[in-house]
C-alpha cells in the first residue's frame, strides 16, 4: 500500500514538472517574439525644405480710424420739424439731415427786414439833407450807424435760421438716427454719426528699435479678421513722439476702401513690406507638430533598428517659426535646407517611427493659394 501511494505521489511530481516545464518553453518563446516585433511603417507624405528669400514684413495689429469722422450735433436747440435722412445711407457734403422749427425766428426775421427798410428810408433822406447842408454831420453818422444796425439784424436773424437746418459738414456714410421727428434739442444734442469710408486711416505702433526701418511713403498690407483681402495702403506719418510707458512708436498709413468692407473702430492686422529680403527655410504649415512646450518638424532620414538592419524612420527636430504666407510657413532656425520633412501625418509619429513615404496626393505648397471655389 506505501509502494502504491508513493509511485502515485512521483509520478505527480513528474507531471507537475512536465507541464511546469512546457508552460515555461512557451512563455519564453512568446516573449522572444514579443521583443523582435515591430510596428508597421505610418504612411506619410514629405517634402524638401527649400530656400527661399521672402520679403521682410513687421506685423503689427492696428485700428482703423476714418480720415473725417464726427457725431453731427445741433447748433441751435429747438423742436425737430423734418428728417430727410435714413440710418446708413451715404450722403454728399451739404445734404440737409435735419430742419428744426423756425417759426418764431421767421418772425423776428421779418421784424428785422421791416426795421431796416424803415432805417434805408430815413438814411436817404437825411443823406439828402446833407449834401444839401441842412443837416449836421453828427444827424448824418447817426442815422447811417441804425442803417448798419438794422442790416445786421437781419443778418443775424437769416444766421439763426441757417443753423437750424442741420447739413453733412462732408460726404460720407451716416450711422444709426438718434433723433425722432418732434423731439427738443438743445445744442449740443447728437443727430447722427457721419464717416467718410474712403480713403481710410490705420494707427499702429511699433517698438523703437524698428523706427529707423520705416519711412514715409512705405508700402503697408491690411487685412481684418476672417479676411482673406489684402488692403494695401502707404505710411503717411509717424509720430515724432516715443510713448514712455510702453516704449512704442505710433504709426499712421492711409488706405482705399473702395467696397466699404473696412469700418472705423475695427481691430485689422497690418504688414509693413521692408525694402529688403530675407533669406528663409520655407515648408508647408502641415509638416509644423505645433506644441506648447515647443514647435516641430520630423524629418525623414536612413536609421539601423536594434538588430542591425537599415529602414526609413522620422527624427523631431525642434524648430523656431517665423511668418506664414499661405500654406508656407518660414523656419527661422532648426532646419537646413535639403532636408527631407513630413508634410502630413505628423500627429501619430514619435521619434524614430518607421514610415512608408507616399506623395500621390499631398498637402500645397504655394504663398498664394486660390481656392477653387473662390
């Protein structure tokens, strides 16, 4: 009976070592497995950075400003008698906005008239009088002086009239009416908002150190946000004075707004074009890995794995960034030229990741693109 249980004993000890021995064969072939694996290559697109010489710009972000611009107001105050102008309607320099009730000053008017022909009457006659020597010089200065009088009267009777009819003081294009037919208004009192659209202002301003690149007559590119219109415009003045607190320079260029599309007030982005050019590394704004902790590119180069063997892999090379024109962006440094760069696929590679180029279709590559559907 020991016999028996001690045969049955060994030979679960052998079994248990058997199984403990296959079980162990296949774990360390699945980790030799495991360890010789390699991810298939990411498709990409790439592209060769080339040299190019773009022409300097400063960006500066400005506002635009209308070369006339007012809030029309009354002269006079007095009740709103006619409006003969619409909210946004364009009007010449002259046009009568507003006529304010004149009745009262039509009477004194005629008061006036009606005293100086009474005073014209007695000036004749004693000026005939007086060429006769029946009158003294004094009589004669006297009633010459309430002829003068009289007229002036009447003169400043038909002024208070005049400024009663509120005109555009020049073209432009009127803002929202903020008087309604009836309403008292005291001088001052605001009618309407009146701006001329074109030509147009920009302000702008610039750090000192780059005042000695601007001059009057300078080529400056506008455009507003969501924009894709360059306005051009020239420089015509810079302050001559340096404001202390932020050590800018105010810059002013005029600009023709032919389409209205620029209004006064709007933030717009302006590009003074210097007269030099400057050399640069340009590739497509798609091959950039944009990162807060830094911009990259992954550039495409020949790379030997763990075993030896050669395969086509990406390397991250961090890039500083310089101005974008289209679907190009400017590398200021980081990059060589002739260096072979991702153009797409960017966000699912890691440094040294094999890839597999494929450039059937890739992204463009032009400083003016034209859409199609534009």
């Amino acid at each position: 009976m020991k016999k028996r249980m001690l045969f049955m004993l060994l030979a679960m000890v052998v079994f248990i070592g058997v199984l403990g021995f296959v079980k162990y064969s296949q774990i360390r072939q699945a980790i030799a497995q495991g360890s010789s694996w390699a991810p298939p290559p990411e498709a990409v697109t790439t592209t060769v950075a080339r040299h190019e010489q773009w022409p300097t710009t400063l960006s500066a972000i400005g506002t635009v400003q209308a070369v006339n611009g007012v809030t029309v107001s009354a002269d006079q105050s007095g009740i709103v008698e006619k409006i003969t102008f619409e909210s946004g309607q364009e009007v010449r320099a002259g046009a009568v906005l507003v006529r304010l009730d004149t009745s009262q000053e039509r009477a004194q008017l005629a008061s006036a008239e009606a005293a100086q022909h009474l005073s014209e009457l007695n000036f004749k006659r004693v000026k005939d009088l007086h060429e006769r020597n029946v009158t003294s010089q004094a009589e004669y200065d006297r009633f010459e002086a309430e002829s003068k009088q009289t007229e002036a009267r009447v003169g400043e009777a038909r002024a208070m009239i005049e400024k009663k009819t509120i005109r555009a003081p020049f073209s432009g294009v009127l803002g929202i009416r903020q008087v309604n037919l009836g309403q008292y208004l005291n001088g001052g009192d605001p009618v309407v908002s009146l701006q001329s659209l074109n030509p147009l202002y920009v302000n702008f301003s610039v750090p000192q150190q780059d005042l000695n690149r601007l001059k009057v007559g300078g080529v400056v590119r506008v455009s507003a946000e969501g924009d894709s219109v360059d306005f051009p415009g020239r420089i015509t003045a810079v302050n001559a004075v340096v404001d202390e607190a932020t050590r800018n320079v105010e810059v002013q260029a005029t600009l023709d707004n032919p389409t209205g599309a620029l209004k006064p007030g709007m933030f717009v982005e302006s590009r003074v074009v210097m007269a030099e050019d400057a050399p640069v590394v340009a590739v497509p704004a798609s091959a950039v890995n944009f990162a807060p902790y830094g911009n990259s590119v992954f550039i495409v180069e020949e790379m030997s794995g763990q075993d030896g063997k050669k395969y086509r892999g990406v390397r991250q090379q961090f890039v500083k960034l310089g101005e974008s024109r289209g679907d190009m962006v400017a590398v200021v440094s980081g990059l060589e030229p002739g260096a072979e760069v991702v153009t797409s696929g960017v966000f699912k590679l890691r440094n040294g990741a094999a890839v597999e180029v494929n450039n059937a279709v890739r992204p463009g590559e032009s400083t003016a693109p034209k859409p199609e559907d534009s």
